[in-house]
C-alpha cells in the first residue's frame, strides 16, 4: 500500500488502498474540497500531526476521475499546511485492476 503526504496527489484504482502521512505537527482534517464530491467512503478524515496515518480504502466502485481535496488544520486559527507545489492536492482514481487467475 502507497503512502502519501497529505498535500500530495494521491494516484489509486477503485478498490485499491493507500495510507495519508501528516509531515505538520498539528492535526489536519482531510476532506472535499468546497463544491465538489469525493470517492472516499468517510465525510472527512482526521489525521494527528508528528507523522499521524490513515489507511483508506476506496470502494470497488469508486468512480473514476480526479477529486479535488481540502486539507486544513484543525485548530481555532485554521489555515492550510499545503502551499506552493501542494497547493491544490487531489485524488486521482483509476479503473479498478482486474488480477490474472
């Protein structure tokens, strides 16, 4: 299973799974970005700060497409960790891989 900073794109089949790294010290909420959907199965994911982990998998039937993400920290000021190259994260889902039997 991949793991991906939480201002990174993540790149996953339907189906498949992969893990969010937090690199920032406080905790940060994961989720939609404003206006859109997602393919995830949670509203939102919390993830602790110092290295804090979350393993999603997507459902079978996660619809195939790129999904803008919202990544914000959770305390009263807010704010964002993603900027510069990370400013716009994403989920990038592609079709589930049938394997061989």
């Amino acid at each position: 299973m991949a793991t991906f900073d939480v201002c990174s794109t993540v790149t996953v089949g339907a189906g498949g799974s992969f893990t969010w790294n937090n690199p920032y010290t406080q905790q940060v909420k994961v989720q939609a970005a404003p206006g859109t959907t997602w393919p995830l199965p949670q509203p939102s994911y919390t993830i602790n700060g110092n290295n804090g982990q979350q393993a999603i998998t997507l459902p079978i039937g996660a619809g195939v497409g790129t999904y803008q993400i919202s990544v914000t920290y959770t305390n009263i000021g807010g704010g964002t960790p993603c900027q510069g190259a990370g400013a716009n994260p994403k989920i990038v889902v592609n079709p589930a891989m049938l394997k061989a039997g």
